[in-house]
C-alpha cells in the first residue's frame, strides 16, 4: 500500500486567525522566540497500488483545498510506519 500525503496551507496573503490565536498564546507558556504561527491541515490518501500523484493532485485540486485562498503540497510516504515521530 502506498501514502500519499497532501498539506493544505492558507497562502501567505491570507489572514490565519488560528495561527494568531496560537502565537499570541505562546508567552503565556513562556515561548518568546516565535515571530509568527501558520495553522494548516495534513490528508493521508492511501492507494491500494502504486501512488498515482497525478490523481491526488486532482483530488486536492477539487476537493481537499481551496484554489483561491490554499496552496497545497503533495508527497509520497513509502512506509507507514516511518511516518511515527
């Protein structure tokens, strides 16, 4: 089976109030070094064969972000198990 991992990210132009809310929470648990947060989700799409990146890119094209405010990345996981931190 292989992953394929897409990260959905507000551009950069776009306000992140999540984000701020976080960064602006940081000192109160002492964190002072973080100039700025960014908030964004990650998608696991798993294929039964080989990864087809052509058809995850249009899956996250259509379906999994939005063009006008999103960006998006997509990269293959070879294991599972290598994704555990």
């Amino acid at each position: 089976m292989a992953r394929v991992v897409v990260d959905v990210m507000l551009k950069p132009e776009i306000l992140d109030p999540q984000g701020q809310a976080v960064a602006n929470a940081l000192p109160r648990l002492g964190v002072t070094d973080v100039s700025s947060v960014r908030i964004g989700r990650r998608i696991e799409i798993d294929f039964a064969g080989e990864p087809d990146l052509d058809r995850a890119r249009e899956i996250a094209d259509k379906l999994l972000a939005n063009p006008v405010i999103e960006d998006f990345e997509i990269r293959v996981v070879e294991s599972a198990a290598a994704e555990v931190v």
